[in-house]
C-alpha cells in the first residue's frame, strides 16, 4: 500500500501543479485583457491630443496672418479727436453785432 500512497501524492501534486498553472494563466489572460483596455484608452486619448494641437497651431497662424482693421480703425479716431479736442481750447470769437432795424 505504501506505493499505491506514494504514487497518490504524486498524482495529487501533479494536479495540484495543474490548478496553480492554470490559476496562473487565468491571472496572466486577464492582465492582458486589462492592458488591451488601457492601451486602446491611451491610443483614443493621443489621437484627441493630435487633433487638438493642430486645431491650435491652425488657429494660431490663422489669427497670425490676419490683418488686424481694428488698429487703424482706431488710429484714425485718435488722430481726429485730438485735432478737435485742442480747437475747443481756443477763444471763442466775439459774435457779429446786428445791424440796426429802419
């Protein structure tokens, strides 16, 4: 009997190897179902950085090469407002006397 028993543990110790193994490969299969996920994130998320980067760099030469009207809307402005600010400042001229009624 004592090699029947040492043949049984045996056996049980190759079954035992088996369950661990695959406890193993079950354990390895979902960490790589788990970085399947995180790799298709972190592709989805760099292709959102690329586009908004060019987006950015699209706009900022397009407000580049804009010509700004605003600035010589206002440089006109500011160069009549003075002129008719320093006319105020002058005397004014004494009104024409009326000519008398016959």
């Amino acid at each position: 009997m004592n090699k029947l028993d040492a043949m049984g543990k045996e056996a049980l110790s190759r079954v035992e190897d088996l369950v661990s193994a695959s406890k193993l490969n079950e354990l390895i299969k979902k960490r790589e179902d788990a970085d399947k996920k995180l790799n298709t994130i972190l592709w989805v998320l760099a292709i959102i950085g690329a586009v908004a980067a060019v987006a950015a760099i699209a706009y900022a030469v397009y407000r580049f090469f804009t010509p700004d009207y605003l600035d010589d809307f206002e440089d006109d402005f500011d160069d009549d407002f003075d002129d008719d600010f320093f006319e105020d400042e002058k005397e004014p001229e004494p009104a024409p006397e009326a000519a008398p009624a016959e």
